[in-house]
C-alpha cells in the first residue's frame, strides 16, 4: 500500500512538473504566418455553375442510344478538379476532362444513355469535386418507347 503511494505520488509530481514549459517559445513566427495564408486560401473554393441541370431528352426508342454535354463555368476563385462521376444506372456514363478548370474558364461533362426501360425515365447524375459543396447533381429525363411501339399487326 505504501508502495502505491509512494509512486502515485512520483507520477503526479512529474506529470505536474513537466507542464510547465511555455508552448508559446516553440511557436516559429514563420510558420505562424505561412498557416495564415494557407488558412485564408481555404475559404476559397471553386463554384460549378451549369448552364442547365437538367436536359429532357424528349420521346427516344428502346436501345437508342443518345447523349448530352452539360456545361458549366468555373465561377469560384480556385482551380476546379473533378474527382469522379457516377449515374444512378449502369444506362448512363458521363464522361470528364481529368484537368483542373480555372476559375472563369468552361468545362463540360458528356452524358451517354442507352435508352433501356421503357416509358418515362429520370437518371442523376452525382459529381465529386472539390467544390464547397463536394458534389454536384444534374438529371437527365426521357420518354423511352418500347420496341415495335405504334406498329399495328
């Protein structure tokens, strides 16, 4: 019992003694300034702004494949960098530039569809970037017909 005391009592006195060194000496003024600016870059972020969101392919035939740009500017004030596309189907593939877009500078995104289903249909699309958001989403919608659709026997 002593014994446990006795080094509850060493480990506090050094727990107690080694904070007593002043943190603000090991701060590099440097360094404080160089974090400054990186810190205030951080707000700046790049913006996706599309000329639309969303396109209607209209009235399409089963297996007819069709495809679409989207467009959009870079209307923040930091390089844009797409990191992934992916539609809600495997109907659907867009297609990016893996290059980094300047801020006022255009970029588009090409979206594939193999009219599958039949009827009406709406397919997202989620975009990964390094936007402030992180992802951005446009659909495309169309009235896919069935095969034989209006032909009579």
């Amino acid at each position: 019992m002593k014994k446990g005391i006795l080094v509850l009592g060493v480990l506090t006195a050094m727990i107690f003694t080694s904070c007593k060194e002043d943190a603000t000496s090991k701060v590099k003024e440097d360094n404080v300034e160089v974090a400054a600016a990186r810190d205030a870059q951080a707000t700046e972020f790049p913006v996706m702004t599309f000329d639309e969101s969303e396109y209607d392919f209209g009235t399409i035939d089963k297996g007819n494949p069709v495809e679409h740009k989207f467009t959009f500017t870079n209307t923040g004030k930091a390089p844009l960098v797409i990191v992934d596309a992916k539609s809600s189907c495997g109907c659907t593939v867009p297609e990016y530039s893996k290059n980094p877009v300047a801020p006022g500078e255009k970029g588009e995104l090409l979206v594939k569809y193999n009219a599958s289903g039949t009827n009406a249909i709406t397919k997202t699309i989620t975009i990964k970037a390094n936007t402030e958001k992180g992802t951005e989403t446009l659909r495309i919608k169309a009235f896919v017909n069935a095969p034989n659709a209006g032909v009579s026997k």
